[in-house]
C-alpha cells in the first residue's frame, strides 16, 4: 500500500477523501493548507500526492507543490485537484509533470481509479530505471574485463565514441567480446534509453533478413499476411547492432548502403520511405577487405561501416588477461549463480594459462562454468578442466594436494579501467588447508550463502544505495546493516 500526500482547504473533502483512502489501507498525510506541506514532501517521501491546485481560494500553491514533488528523486506521482479547472492550468500541470488532473466535483470511484493508475504508473517508471541501471552494468565497461595493453586500447576507443553517433565496425576473432562491446557503446551513450536492437545477418535467409531488416507491407510476398514494422523502425532513437555484418548478402548490402546514407527505411512492397534516427553498429569475425577485394563485399558499403573501427584483441595476444578473467567468471557468475565460492589451484590455473583459446574468452568463460559444475569442492582442480586444455599434462601429475595451492585472486572484481574495483561485502572463500572436503554444507551456511549472493545481487542493482535495498527486499534498514556485517539473526 501507498503513501499518499493529501492537500486540500476543504476541510470536509480531505476528511472524506483521508477516510476512503485509508479504508483502502493506504497511509495519508492529511493537510488543509500549503502549511507544512514542503517540508513534509522531503520527510515522509510519500509515493503520490494529491493536491489542490488554488489553496486558501487565492494563489496557485498546488503548482509549487507539484515542482516541489517532482524534484524528489524518485518523484511521487502527483495528482492535481481544482474547482475552478481550466484548460490552460491543466496543460501547465501536465507540463510540471503531473500525471492526472480531477475536476471537482469528482466521483470517489474516479478517484481511485486515477491513483491506481498513477501509482501503477510510478512503479512500472521504478522498475524500468532498476532494470535500465541493471543493464548498464552488465553491459556497461565494468563486465569488460581487460587489464592487457590491447585491451586499454579498445576502452579508450570505447571512451572516445561511444556517446557520438559514429558508426563503428567491431572486428575480432569469435567469442573475443565484440558484442559487449557494442552494448557498452549503446549503453554508454545518450541513446541508452531507447532500443538496443542486435540481429544476427546469417542466421536468416535472405528474403526474411530483409523483411526483418525494413519491414514489409501486407501482401507484399506470400506469408505477408500483415503490415509489420523492421528492426531499422525498432531501434528508431536507438542503437541497431549488425552482427556477422560479412554474411549480409549483395542485394541486401546495397539497400543497407542506401538506408545509412538516406537515413530512412522503405518497407518490402512499400512506395514511401520512413525517416529514422538510428546509430548503426556493425561486428564481424571475417577479414572484410579481403572480402571486398573478392568482390564479396561492396566496398562503398565498408567505408560506410569502417567509420571507426574497434579491433578485439583475440585471448592468444592477451594471455595475461586470462587469470583476471577466471577471476571475474568464478566471482561474478559461478558465485552469483551457485551462492558458492569457488577458488582454483595454482596448478589448474597455468594451464589455463598455458591454453591457446582458439575459442577466445567464451571458451574460457564456459571451461570455468564447467569446472565449478564438475568440481567435488569449491577448489577447482586440474582434472576438473575440459580435456584440450590439460592434455598436455600426463594423468600422473593430475593429483593435487589440496593445500597451499590455492591461486590469489584479489576479493572484488578487477576493474578495467584502473582505480573503479570497489570492494564488496562477499562471502570469504575457506582458507587454504581447511577446504571442504566434499560439496555438501550445512543447510544454515547453505541458505546463508543463497542469502548473501542475492543481498550482493540487489545491492549492486541499486548501486550499493542500502536504503532502497531494504526498501526492494522488504526488510528493515538495520535488518539489512546486520545482515551485510555477517551477523546471524
Ligand atoms: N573482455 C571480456 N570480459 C568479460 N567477459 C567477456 C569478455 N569478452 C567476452 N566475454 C564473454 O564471452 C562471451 C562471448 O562474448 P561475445 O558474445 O561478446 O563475443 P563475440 O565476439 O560477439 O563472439 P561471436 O563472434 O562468436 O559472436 C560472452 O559471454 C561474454 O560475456
Ligand atoms: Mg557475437
């Protein structure tokens, strides 16, 4: 149920009104002149207020309390209430950022129904801002692990670009990070609020690509059974990601040409261009040039994408990165997904080294998935490694004493970019010489570790802000305090 801020001068109205709403098991502030009201915006932080527009019959106080609302971070939903509606207040409350305006006399079921709808309104708002934060970690350059000089190079292409509308061609060996890349390009640019739309170019057949592309009008070919919008319309204030760029087609290649240099898109069977405002990102695994010398790539179609290029660095010309990154896989997706954490040996860790990862980090990030599945103990060991990458080392040398092997990894994620690691509140892993000697743990450490990888979870979510953490998990503050210290209940 709501907070919910309530402003009128009539006294018998917000009497009325206090009761119905309480009734319903909201909590209301009852207020019957802009007295006060300020200050209890910024104390209660209620979740909607309601208020009349002309307080004391004269001024429009109902205005400042709405911009006063709005500046709130989260602002609550604000309904505006006035005898005296005109349109012009009205429009100007709208404008203010109010969501609803109710002429009096107004029915209570009208009533009602507008806060419903204005609340429903501001969570759907606070859970998007949630999810968009979400993404922008995931994708943002922090969950692009990379301390080796080539990488360096790509964050500061990153860094350079990403906030212009430039196209850019991602070049790179497979599994070597060229998607991440462009979701840090889109998420770190003032397009980020709008669509990221990724499309594989060889995975469809070419008259689907192309309907899939540009849309198509209802009976334009067999099966166009309805008028449909294309991923150019889609991504329209946004990001489109051209992946495997190299397979598009030669018919397809000169109606992309024409898109990136008209900016508007023609659906299949349509007459009429659409103008649309899209940044086009294009990746590939092939060698384009070698592609356009065969003909196979139309050239003007590459200088088009090549505006800025971003060469991935394959895992064999960073090998140094690879203890890094094993930490970053056991620590942020094995602990994340088991509640568990996980540790290698020395040993199992220079083969790892040793690997030419013809795979690239993919294949990395899916030999660590595999050891922590495959594992007897949170200590992964030599045997527990895929066979390519320890078939060099003779089955005799498999056995490892469990002590004093353990590779250190520093407690938090290695940040990429010098000076952003922040250490977290994690569970510590068990101390070389005590390590589990199966994977059965006692159902309390069992559940408190569940426990502590999701609070770490939605911590990060809110950007480590404990009071919307507490707030998310429905739980009190100092519950919450007691709980990241480690304390039991
Ligand atoms: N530098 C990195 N840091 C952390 N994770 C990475 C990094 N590079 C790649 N990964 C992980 O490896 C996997 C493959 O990455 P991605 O899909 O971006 O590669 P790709 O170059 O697009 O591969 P492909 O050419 O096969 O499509 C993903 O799970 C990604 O999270
Ligand atoms: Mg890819």
């Amino acid at each position: 149920m709501a907070k919910i801020l309530l402003v009128d001068d009539e006294i018998t109205m917000v009497q009325m009104v206090c009761e119905v709403l309480r009734a319903d098991g909201h909590e209301v502030f009852p207020f019957t002149s802009a007295h006060g009201v300020l200050e209890a915006l910024t104390e209660r932080h209620p979740d909607l207020v309601i208020t009349d527009l002309y307080l004391d019959k004269t001024k429009a106080h109902g205005m400042e309390i709405l911009q006063k609302a709005r500046a709130l971070n989260p602002p609550p939903a604000c309904l505006m209430i006035t005898g005296f509606g005109t349109v012009e207040s009205a429009v100007e409350a709208m404008r203010l950022g109010a969501y609803d305006f109710l002429e009096k006399p107004f029915k209570l079921d009208e009533l009602k129904l507008s806060i419903q709808r204005a609340l429903n309104y501001t969570r759907t708002v606070a859970e998007n801002t949630l999810l968009r934060r979400e993404l922008k970690q995931r994708y943002g350059f922090h969950q692009i692990i990379g301390a080796a000089p080539p990488m360096q190079e790509v964050f500061r292409m990153i860094e350079r670009v990403a906030d212009t509308d430039a196209t850019v061609l991602i070049l790179g060996e497979s599994g070597t990070g060229k998607e991440l890349v462009a979701r840090a390009l889109h998420f770190n640019s003032r397009r980020q609020h709008a669509a990221f739309v990724p499309i594989n170019c060889s995975a469809l057949p070419e008259n689907l690509l192309e309907s899939e592309l540009f849309g198509h009008r209802k009976g334009a070919f067999t099966g166009a059974i309805n008028d449909k919008n294309g991923l150019f319309h889609e991504a329209d204030g946004g990001t489109i990601f051209l992946d495997e760029i190299g397979s598009m087609p030669a018919q397809l290649q000169s109606r992309l040409l024409r898109v990136l240099q008209e900016r508007e898109v023609r659906r299949v069977g349509d007459n009429v261009a659409v103008s649309v405002n899209v940044r086009v990102l294009a990746a590939t695994n092939e060698n384009l040039e070698k592609l356009v010398t065969e003909g196979k790539f139309r050239e003007d179609l590459f200088y088009r994408l090549n505006v800025v290029p971003i060469l991935m660095p394959s895992l064999r010309e960073r090998a140094e990165d690879v203890p890094v990154l094993v930490a970053h896989f056991l620590r942020d997706k094995v602990h994340s997904r088991t509640g568990r954490p996980f540790q290698i040996s020395r040993r199992a860790l220079e083969a790892l080294c040793r690997h030419n990862w013809p795979g690239n980090v993919r294949e990395l990030e899916n030999a660590i998935e595999r050891a922590s599945v495959l594992s007897e103990s949170p200590l992964i060991k030599i045997r527990d490694l895929p066979p390519v990458v320890v078939q060099k080392i003779p089955t005799g040398e498999w056995d490892e004493p469990e002590t004093a092997l353990v590779a250190e990894f520093p407690q938090s994620s290695p940040g990429l970019i010098p000076g952003t690691a922040t250490p977290q509140p994690d569970a510590s892993p068990p101390k070389p010489g005590t390590a589990m000697p199966s994977h059965i743990v006692s159902l309390k450490r069992f559940i408190r570790d569940q426990e502590n990888a999701y609070l770490n979870h939605v911590l990060k979510l809110t950007n480590q802000n404990k009071e919307e953490a507490a707030r998310l998990l429905d739980i009190s503050l100092a519950t919450l305090y007691r709980k990241v210290a480690g304390e039991g209940e």
